[in-house]
C-alpha cells in the first residue's frame, strides 16, 4: 500500500504572527525580531517565519529575494533577537541591499558573552561561509568566504558573562 502525503503550499502562507513594528512607510518595514523565530522559510520549516509574519501584516513585498524570502534584505539568526529592515518593493529593496554590500549601513549590538573578557575592546575578523558538513549552518572556520569584522567593547563584567557592544 503507497500513502501519498498531501502536497504542501509552494509559497510561504501568511500567517497571524504578532509583529513589533518600529517604523513602516511605503518602502520599508522596521521591526524587532525576537529570539526563536525564523526569519525566511528553510527545508522543512515553511511556517511560524518572520516572512509569514511580513505577509499577514504587508500586502506588499519586495520579490528580489524570491519567493521564499519577499521583503527580506538581511537576515538574523533564529536565536538572535534584533531590529531588521524589510522591503516593500524592489527599488527599496536593492537600495537596501547595496548599502549591506558597501558597509554603508552601520549595525549595532549588545551582547552578553560566556566568560570574562580581560580586554577592554578588540577586533575579531573571520571568513564566514557555510558549514561543509551541516549546510544549513554557517561557520567561521572556513579557508573561503566572506570577510566579517566585528569590533567589539566590554561595557560590564559580571560573574560569569561579560556585557558587550559589538560593531
């Protein structure tokens, strides 16, 4: 006897996600991802996405990104909590990107690190690319990739995390 499981939507569904939007007009979409959600749909996760959220809540979306990822310029890790900048069209959406491209865009984070950090501040720089063994994880221990630079300050020391400003 063969089951054929029932086929799955081809495209992200929208989806009634409470969302904490810091700024929208025409163009662009500002808001506060927590930690836990998924920004675009992976292999094996088509719901409960920050895309699903954006469709719910936009009738319009950038489709630069494709399908699977209208309106998204960047991404953050399902783990990180943070602000993102989503597009509402194509125009914004290169804008967007190109400025991600050239660093013209200045990120910021705060950060509570495992240890205590005896420097003050300090620089990490590191080839990110994707992990060979796990595909749908990144790694910093590639030979090739993208050039990160992060420069980093301690602003507190408690037991046992360090309190950080990461650039």
């Amino acid at each position: 006897k063969i089951i054929i499981p029932p086929p799955k939507p081809a495209l992200p569904e929208p989806e009634p996600i409470p969302l904490k939007i810091l700024y929208e007009d025409d163009h662009i979409i500002v808001v506060d991802k927590p930690a836990g959600l998924i920004t675009h749909p992976l292999p094996g996760k088509f719901s409960s996405t920050l895309v699903n959220a954006l469709l719910w809540h936009c009738s319009d979306l950038s489709g630069v990104g494709g399908v699977l990822k209208p309106g998204i310029v960047h991404r953050l890790d399902k783990l990180t909590s943070g602000v993102m900048v989503c597009a509402k069209n194509d125009r914004a959406h290169i804008g967007l990107a190109q400025q991600f491209k050239e660093h013209s865009i200045s990120r910021a984070y705060q950060a509570l690190v495992w240890g205590r950090i005896d420097k003050e501040q300090g620089k990490i720089e590191s080839l990110i690319a994707r992990n060979p063994r796990h595909r749908l994880k990144m790694t910093a221990k590639a030979k090739k990739g993208k050039l990160a630079i992060t420069e980093w300050k301690v602003l507190e020391r408690f037991k046992p995390v360090s309190y950080t400003h990461l650039r």
